[in-house]
C-alpha cells in the first residue's frame, strides 16, 4: 500500500465498525479514507466488503495513515504497544477503557495522543462520546472531534473523568437495554404479548426521553406530571423506592467505574 489514508484502525470489532461505518454513512470520512488492521479475519472481509481497506499488519498501517484509532481491548494492549514502539506513529486515538494517556505514550513513544470514551450507538449515528484531546493541535482536535461529532454527541472532560463517562456512556446503553427487556418480560408476565409488550416499551421509552429532551423539564417534574395521589404510578415508584432502585443505578455505574480503573493499572 502506498497511497496516505486519513485513518488507520487496529482493531476491528464491534466499536471500530459502529465509529468507521457510522462516519462513512454520514460523509466524514469515505472508504479509501481509512485502513484496518485486524487478526481475525472474517471481520477484515467485513470492511473489505464495504469497500475499505483491511489487512493484519499493525506495523505497517502506522506508515499510511494520519490519525490511528486504537480499537483494542486495554488487556491487548501491551501486545499491541510493543509492536508499535519505534514505528513512526501518527496521532494516537485511544478508545480503551482505563488505559491513560500517559501510560499510552509511555508504551508507544507517541508523541500525540487523544482519549476517547464512545459507546455502541456511534453504528447508527447516535452515540455519545467523552473526549480528552488536550494534547492535540488545533487541527487534530477538529478531526478527533468531526470524526466522533458524525457518529453522536460529544463532551468534553478532563481525562480523570473519563472512568465516569465509561460508567455512565460507555456501558450505559446496556443499562437502558436492560430496563427495556426487564418492561417486555413484566407485561408479558401480566398477560401480554411479546409483540405488544415489545412496541408498548420501546415507544414509552422513547417518548419519554423525546419529553424530557423537548419540553427542557427536569425530571422530577415529568414525574410529578405522570403521577396522582394514590394512583399508579405513585404505587411504582413506591415500590422502586422500596427496592432502592436508584441505589442500584449507583452501584452499577460505581463497578463499571471501579473495572474501569482497574484495567488502567
């Protein structure tokens, strides 16, 4: 390969798809743009059938590329770094959970290097994505931005919080996938059918959270406005209450960030 590329990808599992397919659907980045570099080889035919570039060679896409993604597990990774260090290497792009910046430039000898915690929903453009890309020029921040800005939402926070985002974003859509399963099993249980309890979910799901993100209402008042003395869903939340289901919440998110921390040591 001889052609530069925009991006180079290690790693090609489920994030590296949702983050290079979701930017090709919406135009940031074509598939001549971008190269990936992954050892199983029925996900490199993946991108190859969409047109972009697939290999197994780590060495060698830090030559052709201007921007490397590190789509790899953190527990991959000291592999990975060895094989990197010495390479003339790009801008590094990290979305591994726990591994820190500075442990990345110690591994690599990377020079630049930008911390990104994303989640799932990036494959159909509606994902979120805490940033840390203090490090970066001003015009690799505005590509590490675009890129993760055409597949989702961004915010930006200091590196120390990235562990929390991970609890909140990163595993978070697992959360709502959960509760979602949890209503179709309660209403199937209550007579309904799967197809009628699946629809009667997803939509009050849906259309809860369209509430709260058009109307600007906190969340205290939305539930205030569903609830009457007495009532339904007072008797609900009385019983989440009673389950302590926002303690739970809590100590789901504390050990997602707690495994967070510990992958970084």
């Amino acid at each position: 390969m001889q052609k530069k590329v925009k991006l180079g990808v290690i790693g090609g599992g489920f994030m590296a798809q949702a983050i290079v397919n979701g930017a090709i659907q919406t135009g940031f980045l074509n598939p001549d743009d971008v190269i990936v570099s992954e050892p199983d080889e029925s996900k490199r035919t993946l991108f190859l059938q969409r047109g972009i570039n697939a290999c197994n060679d780590n060495r060698m896409i830090c030559h052709f590329c201007d921007y490397l993604l590190l789509a790899i597990k953190p527990q991959v990774f000291p592999s990975v770094a060895e094989e990197l260090k010495g390479e003339p290497l790009p801008v590094l792009i990290s979305i591994m959970a726990g591994k820190t910046i500075a442990s990345i430039l110690q591994a690599t000898g990377a020079k630049h290097v930008a911390r990104i915690m994303p989640n799932l929903p990036c494959s159909v453009g509606a994902g979120m994505s805490g940033i840390d890309d203090s490090m970066l020029s001003e015009q690799d921040r505005i590509f590490t931005r675009g890129l993760f800005s055409s597949v989702g939402e961004i915010v930006e926070v200091e590196e120390r919080l990235l562990n929390a985002v991970t609890g909140i974003s990163g595993s978070g859509p697992a959360y709502v996938y959960l509760f979602y399963q949890s209503l179709v099993q309660a209403g199937m249980g209550q007579g309904l059918s799967e197809t009628q309890a699946s629809k009667l979910a997803f939509q009050t799901i849906m259309g809860g959270m369209e509430m709260l993100r058009s109307t600007g209402s906190s969340p205290e008042a939305l539930i205030a406005a569903v609830s009457s003395k007495g009532g339904t869903t007072v008797a609900a939340l009385n019983s989440f209450e009673a389950d302590d289901f926002m303690g739970s919440v809590k100590r789901a998110v504390d050990a997602a960030v707690r495994r967070s921390e510990e992958l970084s040591k």
